[in-house]
C-alpha cells in the first residue's frame, strides 16, 4: 500500500541544510505544508554520524538555523580560545537540531518528520524500518537537500587495502580504544585528521607516537579571524581583497593571506596544493607542529601489519601501530546547477562558505518571490574550494552573489537579522571608528581586489 503525503514541499535530507530551508521557508511562507525525510533515525546530517570528539570549526551562532541561535552567542573566557566565540560540541549540535524539530518545526503544525525513509524517486520514499511507501502530490516541489551532503569516514570503509591482521579503524573508534598501542598512524589531511591529532595530544600522547600521513598540505582559516564581530569578519574581508589585489600569483596571494594573520599552513617550509580552509586556531596549530612524524609519499594504497604502502613509497610503522582512518570525502564536489529546477529544487551554498545561511536565504527567497528565473538570479550557486584557484573562485562568485542578493533592499534587511549571516551589522548595532575604517577599506579593495581574483582563478571578471 502507497500513503499519499499532502504537501507543498518534500525536503530530502534533514541534515543542516535541509534544516536552515525548512525553517525559513515556514517562517516567511503562508500556510505551506512540508514532508520533511531523512534516511537517519533523526535530525541533524552527519552530525548523528560524527567523531565523538568533534566540535564546530566555527562559532556557533554562523551553524543552525535562522530562527534560533545555536548556543549563546557567547564568548570564551577560558582556555586557549579565550576572547572567541564558543564552539558547539556534538551532543550539543544534535540536541539542538532536535529541539529545532520539536519546538519550531512539529510545534508549526505545518511540518510532518519521517525518519529512516530513503527518497526512490518518482516523488516516492520508503520507509528503510517498516516498508512502507509514501508519494506526495503532483503540486508538490522536491528539495534536494542531500546532494552536497558530505561523507564522513564512520559511514564508508577505508579507501585502501587493509591485511587481516593489520590495525585499522575509523576516526569514531579512537575515543574508545582500550589498551594505547605504541604508535598512532593518523591517515588524512583535512579537518577531521588535524582534530585526531589534537585530541590525542591533549589526552597526553607524546608526539614522536604519532605518525601523520598527510598526502597533502592543507591551508586552514585562521579561527580568530572568522568571529560573527563586524569589525573582525569584515576587517578580515578587506584584508583578503587588499592582499588579492597585490598579488602576482595564486602562491604568492596565499602567501599574503598568511602575513596578514588569515591562513595558516603547519608547516611552513612546505606550500600547501590543497585549500577547502576549515578553520584552525593557533593553539592548535602549535600543537600539530609537535609532531615530526610526517609521511608525504602520496595516498595510501595498502596496510599490513607493521607497514604502509603508499603511492609513492612504503613505511615502516610498529606491529602494534592503530591506524586511524580519517580520509572521509567530507565536502562532496559535484556539479553546480541552477538551485530552482522543473524537477527540484537544489540546495547549495551561496556565499563563499556558510552553507547554513545560503539554505535558509533559499529558503527566504522562495517564500518571497514567484519567478524561478528571479529566483536562480538572486540565489546562484557557490563552489566548495578545493585547491588555491577554487578557493579564489569560491570568494569571487560569492562576492557576486553577496552583491547581488544583497542590492535587494528586503532580502538586506532580513539578512541583517540573521546570525548565520557572517558579515551582517545588526540594525541598531553602535557604530565605531575602526568599523568605518573596515567599511571604507571593503569599498576600497573589494572591485579591484576580485578583479584580480577572477583573473588568477581563470573566470570572467565583471
């Protein structure tokens, strides 16, 4: 038997972008009802998924959704973030996407929640737990919610051989190893292999018992410049468009980033190919310079007890070494399309980075406007960066659509309101000097700034 779901919209995936749609779309449209599916037991994404370990790279109050703050807004007063904005753990992530379901969503009377059901296609789900079949009406809009959904490594087998009798584990099983063994192989570049390392030298390991295979250098935002603070994030702006604009090469622009206090690379006699730039404070990367074990021989193709074979050579490592894979694909590189489609609507972000606030600004944009092409023009999609020139390219078209989005006088005013939004000045907020020298700063480098941007990353400027 098929249930038919009365609904306006069918958002698949209920992970943070689906989340950040839902909740702007009930709060600026009237009387829509939404089927909102995720294959999961419950809200959250990959959150439900992750390391347990793990905290936000960014404040809390740039992650949720529009309508209600993630954690406080607080500032740290302790510990080695002191004068930052705290961070949200796991748990405190997952509680609060369930208190959104509960307390904003359901209480709505406008959102029905289905968990553990997989979208099939043909406007249909299933239930993975009972079977059951679902369809929704042929007015109703599909929100793909899932098609940048990232890919953690507890969800996926190590992308590598691995001998039976070798030492292998996601980077979940760390926080529940029993006996510590003599070494620790850490395998990955990216955020989730840097926080493997902090965690473990902050439990005490000694660096010389961790080895990092890092098959490629990474640049990572400096934490202390990405901070919901007018004055910081867009100081931070204007210094990136002042050093773009200056620069003669892609290095030598990330080069630049570095001396004005924006990047960071962990070692610094090596220059990073890679820069999807999560962020890292300093404390942090003082830690990972602790660890000299480095093996850059490219990635692994094979583990075996007491050594890995790499792309580009082998290494030795102790019989009892634990290898900790960390290599999930995380950020999901497909195709940019036109989020308002006949078929679907896409989510996908809008600004350079900020998922969060480009789903919800989707979400404001089709409460409030009728024309899909209007629609698309407002809100075009934005790369995930990869390398330095994705990374160029990412800021540029974000910077695009900033403008653009941003020449509607309601969409600025509801942005303004927003937490998510990274550069907003709240109405009302006391002006002071050293925000009108940013201000005065953006407007000076900002065109010349992305004019040399889109030159060095290969697309047209305008």
């Amino acid at each position: 038997m098929t249930h038919v779901v009365d609904a306006d919209y069918l958002v698949v995936g209920a992970g943070a972008m689906g989340m950040a749609f839902t909740d702007a779309l009930i709060e600026h449209a009237d009387d829509v009802r939404i089927a909102l599916i995720d294959r999961r037991h419950g809200v959250g994404g990959h959150w439900l998924e992750a390391y347990p370990f793990v905290r936000l790279h960014q404040a809390s109050a740039l992650y949720g959704v529009a309508s209600t703050l993630l954690g406080g807004g607080r500032v740290q007063h302790r510990g080695p973030e002191a004068g930052l904005q705290e961070r949200a753990t796991k748990a405190e992530i997952c509680a609060y996407y369930e208190d959104v379901l509960s307390d904003r969503l359901l209480e709505s009377d406008r959102v029905e929640f289905y968990p553990g059901s997989e979208y099939v296609g043909d406007r249909t789900f299933v239930s993975r737990v009972s079977g059951e079949r679902f369809t929704v009406t042929d007015g109703c809009r599909i929100v793909d919610a899932h098609y940048l959904a990232p890919r953690v490594p507890a969800e996926k087998p190590p992308p590598f051989g691995v001998a039976d009798d070798a030492s292998v584990v996601p980077v979940n099983e760390l926080a529940h190893v029993e006996h510590a063994p003599s070494q620790y192989v850490i395998v990955g570049s990216g955020k989730t292999a840097t926080d493997a390392c902090v965690w473990l030298l902050t439990g005490g390991v000694e660096p010389d018992a961790i080895c990092w295979v890092r098959p490629r250098e990474p640049w990572m935002l400096n934490r202390a410049v990405i901070q919901p603070v007018p004055e910081v994030f867009l100081g931070m702006v204007a210094d990136t468009m002042q050093a773009a604009e200056a620069s003669a090469s892609l290095e030598d622009l990330f080069l630049r980033l570095e001396d004005a206090g924006i990047m960071l690379r962990i070692d610094r006699a090596v220059t990073p190919m890679m820069a999807k730039t999560p962020t890292l404070a300093a404390w942090e990367l003082d830690l990972l310079r602790t660890i000299e074990q480095v093996v850059r021989l490219g990635h692994i193709a094979r583990v075996e007890r007491g050594r890995i074979e790499l792309a580009d050579g082998a290494v030795t490592i102790a019989d009892d070494a634990l290898v900790v894979h960390c290599a999930g694909e995380g950020l999901i590189y497909r195709p940019l399309i036109p989020v308002w489609a006949p078929e679907a609507i896409t989510l996908q972000p809008i600004r350079a980075g900020f998922p969060c606030f480009g789903a919800a600004l989707i979400g404001y944009v089709e409460a409030t406007r009728d024309d899909d092409d209007e629609k698309n023009r407002l809100c075009r999609p934005s790369p995930y960066p990869d390398s330095m020139a994705a990374w160029a390219r990412m800021t540029v078209v974000g910077a695009r659509n900033a403008r653009e989005f941003g020449s509607e006088a309601d969409i600025a005013a509801w942005a303004s309101t927003v937490a998510l939004n990274p550069a907003r000045i709240a109405p009302g907020a006391p002006r002071s000097a050293r925000l009108d020298d940013t201000l005065d700063r953006v407007q000076t480098h900002t065109r010349p700034g992305l004019a040399r941007l889109a030159e060095l990353s290969g697309i047209e400027p305008t």
